[in-house]
C-alpha cells in the first residue's frame, strides 16, 4: 500500500464534482433535445456524444486548443490572470467533458421511455412545462437518471488520456489514481499498480451493485404497499338492482359562464396518410364522433385540447378563442380548460389515486383540495382507496380516477378518447351506465369518440360520423342510424347488405346486384344510386306472398353466442360460401326453428327497412 493517498482523494473530488455538474448539464441537455425538431437535431447529438467515440488524445488536444493561453477560453481567462491548464480543474473539466455523453444518452433514453399521454394530459389539467418536468419527467425517469449518475461517476473515475494533455501529472495537484497506475508501472512500482487499479475496481463495482440494488429495492416498494384489486371489486348487476351505490351524477355541481355558446371547431391539418378537414359544433351535449381507425377522430380531440396544433382554421369554446390561424392565437393546453381522458387512461403511475385527482387543483387550498378529492373519491365509489396506486387498480377503476380527475377540474369541455376500449364486456358495460349518469348533471359539453356503434348509440344523442379526415355526417342518432344518406355512412353505422339500385318509378327500385324490385314506402328519387337493409331487419317468412318477399338459399352460416349470421342468395343455389347477395342475423331460437326448413326459404326485405342512399 502507497504511502501518499492524494490520489485516491483527487480522484474521488475530481470524479464526484465532474458527476455533480454532467447530472445537472446532462439531464438539462436530455430535457432540451427531447422537445427539439429542428433540422440540425442529428448534428447536435452528434457533437454532444462526440467525446465518447473520440480517443481521449483528441479530446485532449480540443481541449487544449479551447483552455489554452491561445485559446479562447484561455485568453478570457488570462483577463482575470486566471489559468486552469495543469491545475486541478483541468482534471474536473476533462472529466466532465468525458463523462458528458453517458450522463446525456442515459437520461434522454429515460425521459423518452416516458409515455407522452402522461405529459399531454399534465398540460390539460393546467401543469406548466416547468411544473410537467419537475413532478412528471423527473420521477418517473428517477432510475434511468441513477444510472446514469453512476455511469458519468465511473467514467469520470477512469479518465486518464485527456487529463494527462490538460491537467498533467503533478503529484498532490492532478495526479489521479489512472495517472498513479500509469507511472507506477513505468517505474516498475507494480504493487503500486495494483493496489490503484484494484481500487478503481472496488469503486466502480460498488457502485454498479449499489444502483442495482437500490433500483430493486425502488421497485419492489412500488409494488409490495397493497396488492392489486381485482376486477371482482367492481359492482355488479344481479337482477336489476346493484350490489352498491352508483350515483355519479350528484357531486358534480360546475358553474359555467352565463354567456355559454357552445363549441365551434373549423380547423385543417395535414398528416402522413390524410387531411383532417373538419368542421362541426357542439352545444351542452354529448356529441359522439363515429369512425373507424384513422378516420381523424383522436386527432380532432387531440387538436382542441390543444395537445396538437391545426395548421389553418379556428376553435372556440364559450366566446373564447382558444386556436385561430388569423389572429396568431393558439392558447397553450393549460389554459383551454378542457379536460381529455386518454384511450390508455394515462393515470401518473407514481401518484396515488388521491394526488392523480388533485393534480389539476394545486391552485386551490389545501383544505379545498382534500374536500374536492374526497368528493370525486365518493363520486366514483372509492372512498378509502386514495393511497392506492394505478398499477394496484383494476381496469375498470383505473378508467373512473380519469374520469374523476378530468372533472375535478370542473372544465367546460370533456374530451373522451374511446374511454372504454380497454375493458372486457362487462366492464364497458358497468362503466357506461356510471358515465351516463355523470354525464346527466354534467353541465358542460362532452365529445365521445368512439368506433364501437352500439356503444355511440346508447351514451349520445347527437352523432358526427368521419371518414378520410371529414366528418360525412352530423345528426341525431336515430336519424343517422335510420336514414344513412351515403353508402359509406351507411357502412360506418353497421350496414352490411348494398346493391346497386335503378330507380323503375314513385315507388320502385330494382336491386342489380341482388336481382330482384323492390317496393318502398317513400318516394323514389332519381339520385339514387343504392338500396341497403340491416342485417337484423332481414325476416324470413313462410308466407312467399308478401311484398318484397323472395325465394333464397343459404350459402353458409357464421356462429356467435347468441346470433347466427346467415348467408344467402336470391333465386338461385349458391355455387359455394361466398356465393351470396345480404346477411341476415336472427336469435339462436329463431335458427332452430328454421334450420330443417326445405328450401328454398322465403325471405322478406321490408319497405320500411329500406335505405335509399347516394354513392358516397
């Protein structure tokens, strides 16, 4: 063992202040890259992880030419006849500047492994950036950033090739322990060698267990406080009457603006596969917006949150303006006032339940703030499980503390992103009923996405159904699922029977592809392209008599609980099972009573079923 330790404790100073300063430098540089989309961004990464990939000589020698008496640092600092070349800070400089890289690329990777609705719903309960970074990205990247920390401490305990350029080697100045090492062994000092680079060792993995441990440690105490309630804890139907209470409604009380005018959006945005074109308004309603996958629906709410911006157009919410291209006004999402409850729920997993709810309140008293929870606890039956964590909830719990968190901010617009695509049939089911009843005495405007039709049929009153980015239609439900003007509305709202259609008179209508005429109730006219039925609102009859009643037989069958779907051809043997004109759905009672029936059986398309429509 060496006599003189100085560089044991030059190495832990030098390493320990240079890890301080990468943390801060770091994790600031990570935090600034992730909001970045300039056009120089590879660049910049580039020069940022330069000193990882370049041998220390040449980080040495950049160094020299930044720090140096000709430098410009260097020369700045003569000023103040100040010079860090061959000192101690030399050594603190070259290890930081090493060190950099592993502390930046680690804490980018942490913060980018952060789901962004997290973040997105943060800014609609009104966090600002600062407030989002500080209680959002910080925590929840806590273990990426420790090992980070850890890594930019090993690293910066090893530095040795850049160091010798800058600091030098001065004995109880700069001589650190892979200096001490070095020279050691040139001096033939070799239990001198070893005893440092043993102590590199002990230190470096150390610190690699310690971080280990501790990270196992962090997460079991995540998971070990309560178990996690299973969805058996959710009320349950039997007989008409729930095993617990299940009013919503009552607690929530908002107080909106006497000068209410609705919604009113009319905005254009262009993205990879299509242009959302839309315009529509809403007033104190649920307005439910129908479409299938990628038709424009998160989009449109993701726009008016505010979460995304518009290239053109506006959007106004009770007289305010919260986007207008004209007028440059684009409020941030935290003062919009509309809360957005996310497909995934993004409930923050290192908050309880009690503090996701009252985030959106940090501007209130605390003692309001404890009320106001207690409020929305009781509101969704579960008082007593505010200490819990989302990852101890079920499904169907999860989805109630975003819902009562979104309200507890008493917004004048709720934004529902497929709230319910993530529970199983019985759960969806539970859970409409308490959102109906909380939408009852909501007395703000509601937008329900959704591409469930049953679903959009039971919550709305008034639909908006898009496709390509448009919305096609805008009307009461019973009007858009009973009279589809266009065929591609028509298959939006579930109907799967289309012919072709020339219209023969008033009251006639030929259906080419199916081979058949057809009378309807209504008067025909010319711009017709189409006729359609529902698949349920086929009947098949024993009476060939009726009115537009028509001998079929079945090509195939497709089996589900509760319904059988049959396929069948007009006036003709099917040649296979794909050989066939309309789907006709009937009750499994219905199919046993028909299934040994001769054919061909005798299928009745009623006129009041009909839909007349217009290609679109």
């Amino acid at each position: 063992m060496p006599v003189n330790l100085s560089p044991l404790w030059i190495s832990l100073k030098t390493a320990g202040i240079a890890t301080i300063a990468t943390f801060f430098i770091g994790t600031a540089a990570a935090y600034w890259m992730l909001g970045y989309r300039g056009r120089w961004k590879s660049l910049i990464e580039g020069i940022l992880i330069c000193p990882l990939i370049l041998p220390p000589t040449v980080v040495g020698f950049l160094l020299l030419l930044l720090f140096g008496k000709n430098g410009p640092i260097g020369q700045l600092m003569q000023q103040f006849d100040f010079t860090i070349i061959f000192t101690w800070y030399a050594a603190v400089v070259t290890a930081t500047v090493v060190s950099f890289p592993l502390m930046y690329k680690t804490a980018l990777g942490a913060f980018e492994q952060i789901d962004s609705s997290l973040l997105q719903v943060a800014r609609t309960l009104g966090a600002s950036q600062r407030r989002i970074f500080f209680q959002i990205l910080l925590p929840l990247a806590v273990p990426g950033l420790v090992a980070g920390i850890t890594l930019a401490f090993a690293r910066a305990l090893g530095e040795f090739g850049a160091t010798l350029m800058l600091a030098g080697n001065i004995p109880g100045q700069t001589q650190t322990m892979p200096m001490a090492i070095y020279f050691a062994v040139e001096a033939g000092e070799m239990n001198e060698a070893w005893f440092w680079a043993i102590s590199i060792i002990t230190f470096s993995i150390s610190g690699i267990v310690f971080v280990n441990l501790w990270q196992r440690g962090y997460e079991q105490k995540k998971h070990l406080t309560h178990p996690r309630l299973l969805e058996a804890n959710e009320p349950v139907n039997r007989g008409g009457k729930r095993t617990e209470p299940a009013h919503l409604g009552h607690w929530i009380k908002l107080q909106l603006p006497t000068t209410q005018t609705g919604l009113l959006v009319d905005i254009e945005k262009q993205l990879s596969n299509f242009k959302l074109d839309t315009a529509f308004t809403a007033q104190q309603e649920t307005l439910g917006i129908l479409g299938g996958s990628g038709s424009g629906k998160s989009m449109t709410l993701r726009c008016i949150a505010g979460v995304d911006t518009p290239e053109i157009g506006r959007i106004v919410l009770n007289g305010r303006s919260l986007f207008d291209s004209d007028q440059n006004i684009n409020l941030p999402s935290y003062k919009r006032n509309v809360s957005l409850v996310f497909q995934n729920y993004a409930l923050f997993p290192h908050m309880t339940v009690a503090q996701n709810i009252a985030f959106g309140l940090h501007d209130l008293p605390k003692f309001i703030r404890r009320q106001r929870v207690s409020q929305q606890l009781a509101g969704v039956q579960m008082q007593g499980l505010g200490d819990r964590y989302p990852h101890q909830l079920s499904g169907g719990q999860q989805q109630r503390v975003a819902l009562a968190r979104a309200l507890a901010t008493e917004p004048e617009l709720l934004l529902l992103d497929e709230p319910f695509s993530a529970l199983d049939t019985y759960l969806r089911s539970q859970m409409e009923r308490q959102l109906l009843e909380t939408l009852a005495t909501y007395s703000g405007i509601t937008l329900f996405v959704t591409h469930n039709l049953e679903e959009a049929y039971r919550i709305c009153e008034q639909l908006m159904v898009m496709s390509g980015g448009k919305a096609i239609a805008y009307d009461s439900k019973h009007q858009i699922f009973e009279h589809p003007k266009t065929v591609r509305i028509a298959q939006l709202t579930g109907c799967k029977n289309f012919s072709r259609a020339v219209v023969q008179g008033a009251n006639l209508v030929t259906a080419t592809d199916w081979g058949i005429t057809l009378g309807a109730i209504e008067a025909l006219e010319d711009r017709f392209t189409d006729v359609g039925i529902r698949a349920h609102q086929i009947s098949i009859t024993i009476d060939p008599d009726l009115d537009n009643t028509y001998p079929c037989w079945l090509a195939a069958t497709s089996e589900t609980p509760h319904r059988m779907t049959l396929f069948l051809k007009f006036n003709g043997i099917p040649a296979g099972g794909q050989d066939y004109h309309v789907q006709a759905e009937v009750f499994k009672e219905k199919w046993n009573d028909i299934k040994d029936r001769p054919f061909p059986w005798y299928v009745r398309l009623d006129p009041d079923r009909l839909i007349l429509m217009i290609d679109g």
